[in-house]
C-alpha cells in the first residue's frame, strides 16, 4: 500500500468519525421503482443502482430549473457577465478530485465520499434559494416545484449514500451531519438585480455539481462491474 492510499485512508477516516459515532434511524424498506431503501436485506449493487436513479434525475430537473430560469429572468447580458465574472462556486474549497486523471486515482471510498460532500453542501442554499424564489413576482410554479422537488431528493440521496456507505465499510450504522451554517452566509433582503445574478449562479454551480454526482457513482458502478474499463469517467 502507497503512501497516498494511506494518507487518503486516514483523512477519510477522521472526515467521517461524526458518523461513526452515531446511531441512524432506518428508512422504510421500499421496494417501489427509484424508491431508496435502508432495509438491511437490500443488496449494495441493487442500493447502488437506486442511487445511481436518484442522481441522474436530480441532474435532470436542475438543468431543467437552470434554463427555465434564465428564460424568465436573466437578460443575455447578464448570461454573459456571468460567463466573464468567473464566478466561484461555493463547492471550491471542498477536497473533490476535479481532473479527469484525480478522479480515476482516488478509492471508490473516496468517490463515495466526494458524492456525499457534495450533496451535504447543496442542502441548506437549495433550502436558502426556495425562500428567495418565492419573492420574486413572475416565478413560475413550475420553477417553484421543480427547486423544491430537488431539494427533497437531494436528501434522499443523502440517506442512500450515507446507507452505500455503511454497506461498503461495514463500520456499523452511520448518519448524516452536514454544517447547519452552510459554506456561505446570504443577505437578507438583497437588491433585486443582484438577487437574480446571485440565484441564476447558484443554479448553474448546482446543476454543475449534480452532474459530478451522478459521474461519480457511474464510475464507481463501472468499477465494480467493469474495473478495466472505466476511462470515459
């Protein structure tokens, strides 16, 4: 074992030692399509492949959303500034592979992980972006249901990865512990204009890392059923 395996090893561990030290309450066992279950009888790869479902329609509706609200709201100059402004993300600062060679040298742990920071950190500003939606004058209720649609599933999938993880270590039940704070602070009530530019990037570094989501838990899906070819990931 390398150097790198581990150091990643021990980082990984001290990551997830909150939730290791608690105790989770199971979801119902569902077996309906797309449903995640926390039902102990329920194989990893079958687990897996719900997950997998979860992500890819996560990834669907925020690319939906995304260009729904930029028709309704955002004038192509601001598209523009936005392409210009090269605007961060609130997801920079988090250990997540971004290379294409990064992402096939790390462990399926790791992926794992990554899918579960991501998800974690996305949960209170789709919360925050619900409340601002609602100011706005024009927003359509299709909009409305499809931000709030996402934000619901979003911790459903947080469950399923939490649950894949606990299969794939086997270190008892874990849970979920995301920072109540957020990564960002958001104003109160923001200038209109500014609000607008601030929610439009907000759905695109979404739609942006439910996309990184759902690559990550297809490649671990390819490495366990095809490890040797798995380069398109």
């Amino acid at each position: 074992m390398d150097m790198i395996t581990v150091l990643q090893g021990g980082v990984w561990a001290l990551l997830l030692w909150p939730c290791l030290l608690t105790v989770s309450h199971p979801l119902d066992c569902k077996e309906e399509q797309g449903s995640i279950s926390r039902c102990p009888t329920i194989s990893q790869e079958k687990l897996l492949d719900r997950v997998i479902q979860h992500a890819e329609v996560i990834y669907r509706v925020s690319e939906e959303s995304c260009t729904l609200f930029e028709e309704m709201f955002v004038p192509f100059p601001m598209r523009l500034q936005r392409n210009q402004a090269g605007y961060t993300c609130i997801t920079k600062a988090l250990p997540i592979p971004s290379s294409k060679s990064e992402i096939q040298q790390i462990s399926d742990t790791w992926l794992l992980h990554s899918v579960l920071m991501l998800v974690q950190s996305w949960i209170e500003p789709l919360v925050y972006l619900q409340t601002t939606l609602d100011r706005y004058d024009d927003a359509p209720d299709l909009l409305l249901n499809k931000t709030k649609w996402v934000s619901e599933k979003l911790v459903s999938l947080e469950q399923g990865v939490v649950v894949l993880m606990k299969k794939m270590l086997d270190e008892g039940m874990l849970t979920t512990a995301y920072n109540e704070h957020g990564l960002v602070q958001y104003d109160v009530q923001p200038e209109m204009l500014e609000s607008v530019l601030r929610d439009y990037m907000l759905l695109s570094c979404f739609k942006k890392d439910a996309h990184k989501m759902e690559t990550f838990l297809k490649l671990l899906k390819c490495r366990q059923t095809d490890k040797y070819n798995c380069a398109l990931y």
